[in-house]
C-alpha cells in the first residue's frame, strides 16, 4: 500500500486503499478478455445481469466523475502554515495525473466498458455454441420437435 507521509507532523496518510481495489479491476478485465478469447461463454440470462451491473456502475462512476472535479479544487482552509500545506496537497489527491482519483475512476469506467464489450461476446459464443450443437443434433437425424 502506498503512502505519503507529512513529515511536518509525523502522521500517516493512505491515499490509494481505493485506488488499490479499481487498479484490480484491470487485471480482471484482461483475465476475463483471454477467457472470452480461448472460448468462455455465458448465457443470455447471466450475461444481462452481469450487463446491467456494469451499466450500474459505469452510471455511478460518471456521478463520481463530478465528485472528483470539486475534489480537485484547493479546499478553503484558510491562511495558517499547516492549511497552506495541506490545500495543495489535498487536492492532488484527486486531480494527481498518475495517481490521482480522478485518473483512477477514468480508467475503471474504460475498464467497465471494456468488460461489458467482453461480456456481450461471451454471450454470443454462448448462442453460436448453443444453435452449433442443435444444428448438429439435427442434422444427425436427432430429434425434431413440433407442437
């Protein structure tokens, strides 16, 4: 875990536990894209509650999206030694170009994306595999239904 320390004071800040937890959800989306690719499928019923999860969350992460830009402005604190240090500070937390929230929610919302794209095709290989296999019990003379 990384962490900054104010050595002005002594104290300990932890500034990526979050970033930790979406930074993971790049390395699931790569695992997840190789599944898909050596031939995962899902069904149409698992893959729409899967598809409307991440939609939640991408939803959720575009409201964030506004939180994050506010987060990025310098907070009043006022004029002492210690508020004049930490006002910038504080606001890089957010607006840090490598580390930053707002850098780290960009990323997770592509990865969302990018998960939902490999959802959708899990979920076709699901069918194409499906209608595959019936074709082929049919053309073996299997059975045919009817009503």
């Amino acid at each position: 875990m990384h962490t900054t320390r104010d050595t002005t004071r002594g104290g300990v800040i932890i500034v990526e536990g979050l970033l930790a937890g979406i930074s993971g959800m790049g390395t699931a989306v790569a695992e997840f894209r190789a599944a898909t690719a050596a031939g995962f499928t899902i069904s149409a019923r698992g893959g729409d509650v899967l598809v409307r999860a991440i939609d939640r969350m991408v939803q959720q992460s575009d409201r964030l999206a506004f939180e994050a830009d506010r987060l990025s402005l310098e907070p009043p604190l006022g004029t002492t030694p210690a508020a004049r240090v930490y006002k910038p500070f504080l606001a890089t937390i957010s607006s840090d170009p490598d580390q930053g929230f707002k850098t780290a929610l960009t990323r997770f919302r592509a990865d969302l994306i990018e998960m939902k794209t490999q959802v959708t095709k899990a979920m076709e290989h699901y069918r194409t595999t499906d209608q595959d296999a019936e074709d082929g019990v049919t053309a073996a003379g299997g059975p045919m239904l009817s009503a």
